[in-house]
C-alpha cells in the first residue's frame, strides 16, 4: 500500500484537540468553540456539567427563568426570543392570569412605558407588580431615567403573597414566596425571574417559559403572531392607546448621532468582550446599542449606553465569562454611589 504523509496517533489513543495523543478517558470536551480537559467542570444556567471521557455529564436541576427588558423598547424572553417593541402604554411583560377571563393566578408585572427621546422610541418608566392582595408599584417620576422612587398599594387580586426588597449593589431586588422575582437597576433595565413551577403556564410580552422560542409570540387572545407589533399590542393594558404600527428607526431621524452611536457601542464587538463573544452573540446587543444611543437626544444620552452595554455583560455573565468593562472614563461606578 501506499505511504499516506500525515499525523495519526498510535492504536488505542485518541487526538486531544491541542496536537497531542490521549487515552479515552482522557479525551476533553468542547463547549463554546473551547476545550476543556476531562475532569474540569462548567456552569450552564444552573446545573453542572463535567467532563467525562470526551462527553458532558451534567445535572438535571430545573432552572429559574430569566426575562430581560432594558433600553428603548429591547426584549429578551424566558425562552430567549430577542425582539424590539416600541410602545407607549400600560402592557404585561409577564403573569400567570392566562386563558379565559376567570384563570386565576398568583402575580401579574405590568410596565409602563413613555418616550425618552424625540424620535419616537419609548423607555420603562414604573413597573407595577400584583402579587397575592398587594400591588407595588416602582416608578420613575421623570421621563428621563432618574433615581427611582418605591409604592406599596393595596390592590385585590389572589390569596396573599409575601414579598421581601432588598438593594444589592445598583440593583432593587424583589423577592416573593410564590417563586417570582424582580430585579430593578431603577432606570430603565428590568429582569424578571420565575422558579420553574411556571413553565408553560405564564403569558405575556415575556412569552410563555417552555422552553420554546419560536410560540413566544402567542397573543392575549392565545394565537401564534410572526409579527412583534401585532404582538406586543395585544397586550397593552388600555384599548385607549394607540397601537405601534411601524419599527423606529432612532439612526435614520437623527443621523448626526449614528456615528457616536457606533463609535461608542463598538465596544461590545471589542477585544474588551472578546472572552464572550463565542458565548453570547454579541450582534444584536451591539444593534440595540446604537438604537438607544441614537435614541436618547433629551439628556441621558450616556446613561442609554451604559444601560445597553451593561446589558450584554449581564449576558456574558450568565455565560461564565465575566468582563470587567468599566473604566473611570466608560460608564464609570464611583464609590460614593454606596455611601
């Protein structure tokens, strides 16, 4: 037979990735494009996994889901469908009223939306939480993003739920016994977590939380939209306001901003993510960050950019790449913030 010019590794030892010859049980494991030895171990949401012989063993726990909403109108669902809606009214980011008009449920977070800018686009402004008989409302007095201020109203809805708040770090934390969570930066990025007791049964501009992104965009009236505006009108609060017919398009109405915008935002496509970008698709973060800094022409402008870069390092760290991003000259935390 012919000679066949090459690298092989002798019987019974398997390619390590990196150039080298391994026995089985040594082979190593790929996540992300990296190699990981056997043996090591990784986080993913949260379960652990570990290599084994070239394969992932990893735990069965059930996970917290995770509802992103930040920025000019940016959605991240529990399953994960990432989608714009620009409307300003009352709408359910999430609840557990679904189905006819008598379901019962445990907790329903509306949020409140107004324009942050001239262009059209619209900001979070309060968000109001039903749980059990009381209602909180946290809310920003000021259309521009500003310290938030806490209101606790009694309200009718369900048997009684506690709820505990706490602040960590630049976060507002709500935490309530029926497995409903919210964490607030009391400006304009809200994350809502649920215990998995609620897959499939939650509705909203969040989505359903079954694991499937592509039904995320189902109705108030339980159909299937492709549509995002079909979608997220259905779910606005009051018939009265008036239904988002058409996509801003914050760059294109103020062109003189877009080349900050992109200047300032590149660093989420920078080496600066570099660690995350194989982890978290960095594109559509980087596009909804020049969005937003097109978009905040009233003062604040900064503050949207900050809000949406801070937004994709949350992503990393959910990920396990942690970036530490902030400088005395970008979107800087200074210490007497916590005191």
């Amino acid at each position: 037979t012919e000679c066949v010019s090459g690298c092989v590794c002798p019987e019974g030892l398997f390619d390590d990735g990196r150039g080298g010859c391994v026995e089985q049980k040594d082979c190593p494991c790929i996540h992300n494009n990296e190699l990981y030895s056997s043996g090591d171990k990784i986080k993913v949401d949260c379960n652990t996994c570990t290599c084994q012989k070239g394969i992932w063993q990893c735990t069965d726990d059930e996970c917290y889901g995770t509802c992103t909403i930040y920025g000019s109108g940016h959605y991240n669902t529990f399953d994960g469908k990432f989608y714009d809606f620009d409307g300003s009214c009352e709408y359910v980011a999430t609840q557990d009223f679904c189905g006819d008009k008598n379901s019962s449920g445990s907790f329903s977070i509306i949020t409140e939306n107004v324009p942050c800018g001239t262009t059209g686009v619209t900001c979070s402004k309060a968000i109001k939480i039903f749980l059990g008989v009381m209602m909180k409302t946290l809310s920003n007095r000021c259309a521009t993003p500003l310290p938030a201020i806490l209101e606790v109203i009694p309200g009718d809805v369900g048997d009684d739920v506690q709820y505990w708040n706490r602040t960590v770090g630049l976060y507002l934390v709500i935490e309530a016994s029926n497995g409903v969570m919210l964490i607030w930066d009391k400006k304009t990025s809200i994350f809502i977590k649920l215990s998995p007791d609620y897959k499939g049964k939650v509705c909203g501009l969040c989505g359903n939380f079954d694991d499937k992104a592509n039904n995320d965009f189902t109705t108030r009236s339980g159909l299937q939209e492709t549509n995002s505006l079909n979608f997220g009108n259905s779910w606005k609060q009051s018939p009265m306001c008036p239904d988002v017919t058409e996509e801003v398009k914050p760059c294109d109405l103020k062109p003189h901003r877009k080349s900050w915008a992109e200047k300032e935002c590149s660093i989420i496509q920078s080496e600066v993510f570099k660690i995350c970008h194989s982890k978290v698709d960095p594109l559509p973060f980087y596009e909804a960050c020049v969005h937003d800094a097109c978009s905040c022409d009233s003062g604040g402008d900064c503050e949207c950019f900050c809000s949406a870069v801070a937004a994709y390092a949350q992503e990393c760290i959910k990920a396990e790449a942690c970036v530490f991003w902030r400088t005395p000259d970008i979107c800087p935390i200074f210490c007497d913030y916590y005191n």
